[in-house]
DNA sequence: TAGATTGTTAATCGATTAACAATC
DNA sequence: TAGATTGTTAATCGATTAACAATC
C-alpha cells in the first residue's frame, strides 16, 4: 500500500510548468534541477524539492533522466487518464474552451455543455452536445462525470454550482467572476481574470509614478 | 505627495473578490470585515488588513460604508482608467476573449488582434481588426500600447512576447501554455490553465484513493 | 579520485492568524 | 455606559532558501 507524499498546492501548480518546460528538450538526455531552475526563473533546491515528490529521483552528477521525468509527471499530474467534464454556460468564453483541444492533453474532456439561452440549446460546439439545464443533473450521474465548469454571468454562478453539486460533481472549475460557496468535499477552482488583471493593473501603475518622480 | 503602502501579491489578488462580493450588496448601508469574511470564507482579521490598505478605513461598531469600499476598491484597482491592449494570436481563446465585455468593467480594452494565419487576418472579431503580425511593433508604438494578451501555441508563445517587449509593452498576460522570459521591468502574469487542472485533477484522485479503501 | 549534483536538515522569510488596545 | 468592531502588534505557521552531507 502506498501512501503519497503531501504535496503542497504552491508545489502542485508548478509541477505543469516543469514538464511544459521538459517537453520543449530532447527526451534522450539529462536535465539538472540547476537548469530547469534556470529556464524557469526559479531556486534549484525548490526544483529538487518540488521534483522529489513526483520522481524516483535523480542521479548525482548527472541529474534527471528527461523521459522518465515526463513520465512520472504526467503519471502524477493524471494525465494518463480522463477525466470527463461538463460546461455550464455556452456564450463566448464557454465554446472556446468546449473547442480547445489542448485539454485533453491534461486529461480532461468536456462532452457536453448547457446553457439557458434557447438559441444555444440542441446546437453542437466542435462536434459536443448543448443541452437545457434541467437535463444536467440526470445526464451527470447517469455519465458519472466529476468535474464541471461553469462559465455563467457571475450572478448565475452560484445556482450553477448547486445544480452541479445536486448532480453529484466533485469538483468545480469557476471562470465567472464570482464567489462560490461549496459543501465539504468539493473543491473550487477559480479561474478569476480580475484577480489577474489586478496584478497588471498595479504593475503599470506603479511604472507610471516611478516615471513621473 | 503619497506613497502608496506595499501590498502583498496574496493581498491584492483578493482585492477584485472583495469588490465582486459587495456589488451584489445594497450599496446603502455597512457592513463588518467579520460579514465579508464569512462570506468569502476568508479570515476576518485578513480582511480587515487588506482593506487597510486600499481604504479609507471603517468605523468601529460600524463597519465600512459600502458604497465607499467600492469606490476605494476601483480606484485603487485601476479600474476607473482604462489600459488599452492588443491581442497575439487570434485563435479560438484570443477571439471569445477579444469578444468579452467584461473587461472593459475592469479598465482593459483590446482594441486589435494580431495573428500569422491568412485566414483570419484583415477580419474583425467584435468590431475589432485583426492585423498581421508585422504590423504589430509599429501599432503598439505608435497607439502607445502597454499589455499584451498572448493566446498563442506554446510554441510562438516566446517569439510573440519578444515582439511584444520590442514593441514596447510593459505587461503580459500569457494564456498560453509555456513558460516565456522577460526583460527587467516588464511584468507576466500566467494564466496557466493547465496549473489549475492540476489541482481539480488531484483532488478527484485523492477521493478516489480515499473511497478504494 | 575529484567534483558535480542530489536530497535533506536547519535557517530564514513572509504571510496568516491570534491577542488586544483603541474607538465609536 | 457597554459592547461591537476596527486597526495593530505579537505569535504562529508554512513556504522558500541556505548549508551541507551523501553519492555517483
């Protein structure tokens, strides 16, 4: 029996960052932690750190074996398996990522999306269902799908995710500018641009009154 | 002459939160870090130390007057001035994103796309042109442009940024998948999706484990 | 072997939270 | 006044980084 190793969140979100990094090298090689901290702008022993929860490790002298690496990261990060989605809320936003073909490299697939907006419902968006809200709950536990994500206006955000958490949905990736409130057990993950945005905000302001001194 | 407080990424990261959250409020009346707090499942003397930083502060037994903390909050945001900004690559993500009005809410404006694909170049995404990539450093030069968007491939996601950079900019919010080195002064902001599948993803896995056994 | 590199223990740093005085 | 609430100083907690022993 294995018991994995606490890995946490700070350490859980730059883990994608270093196999991006490891996919753009030769896999037939070797890679230090000094290098990739290096291209990554970040501290080698972090790296090693970071990298010890994923890897059987490292040789010294010689660093890291770049194909086995991959592997334990993809294999740690799930992305050998899938993981099947729902999207709630088909405008703009929500059909560009129903059309991103780039998740499924993470192991997430989105199958189907539903919206209230009668001109969307019964369309398809590259090649993936739009249905009325009402069938979510049945078509979620019927499909045992895990993970929904909710692209709604911000006030629709929170009749969403209780639908989907009606629906059985252990995790909830919110892009609506909003706050969302969850039961225990599920998790939230928000994707809010305007916590972003604020931080670019600040930089060009800040660029701006060192100017003007 | 004012110098405005050092405030913390974590801090001003959560600043938009406390905005979206007291716009669904009456702005006629108070309300008390401890109601924020509970609200956005944020501990209360967090809340208080934020806001000190951006307000003009509460009033003990009180609490802060809304309508002010809203006012406080944009200000201190930027979002009563405007950023203009120009998009790189106008794929599915760069359009839906060049199409959302939201934005403009939180004081950025695209107001051009750039791509190297024939087919999309010389049309409009929502009223907005989209220019071949030559084009790019002379716009931005000459319109005084400071944020760059990048929805490219990983890939063309370093060569975009460089152009950027050469172009002037002194911001980038960077969607695409890939790690991108800037020059001193200039700020990226990741907006790295697959960073926040990783934890959706190992949340589901950890429940998993938990039910196996 | 000598030296590069890993992996780990200890020190530092910063962010969060607790305690409490100030105030309306 | 009494008590609710702010704002701040001190304590705690966790993450990052430095130091260094282990190893190939």
């Amino acid at each position: 029996m294995e018991y994995s190793q606490q890995v946490s969140v700070n350490t859980l979100q730059r883990l994608p960052t270093y196999l991006n990094y490891l996919k753009t090298l030769d896999e037939n090689g070797n890679i230090s932690s000094t290098e990739i901290a290096k291209a990554l702008g970040l501290n080698d022993v972090q790296v090693r750190k970071d990298l010890s929860a994923v890897s059987s490790g490292g040789r010294p002298k010689v660093g890291y074996n770049i194909r086995n690496l991959i592997a334990d990261l993809k294999e740690f990060l799930g992305y050998n398996s899938v993981n099947d989605a729902v999207m709630v809320g088909c405008g703009n936003l929500g059909r560009a990522l129903m059309s991103y073909r780039g998740f499924r490299e993470y192991g997430l697939r989105i199958v189907a999306g539903f919206d209230v907006a009668e001109e969307i419902v019964g369309r398809e968006v590259s090649g993936k269902p739009v249905y009325p809200m009402e069938n979510l709950p049945a078509f979620c536990r019927e499909k045992g799908i895990r993970i929904g994500v909710i692209t709604t206006p911000a006030q629709a955000a929170q009749k969403s995710c209780d639908l989907l958490m009606e629906a059985g949905i252990k995790a909830v990736w919110n892009f609506a500018p909003a706050h969302i409130t969850v039961r225990e057990g599920v998790l939230v993950q928000n994707e809010n641009m305007a916590c972003s945005l604020a931080l670019l905000s600040k930089h060009l302001n800040e660029m701006l009154e060192e100017t003007e001194k």
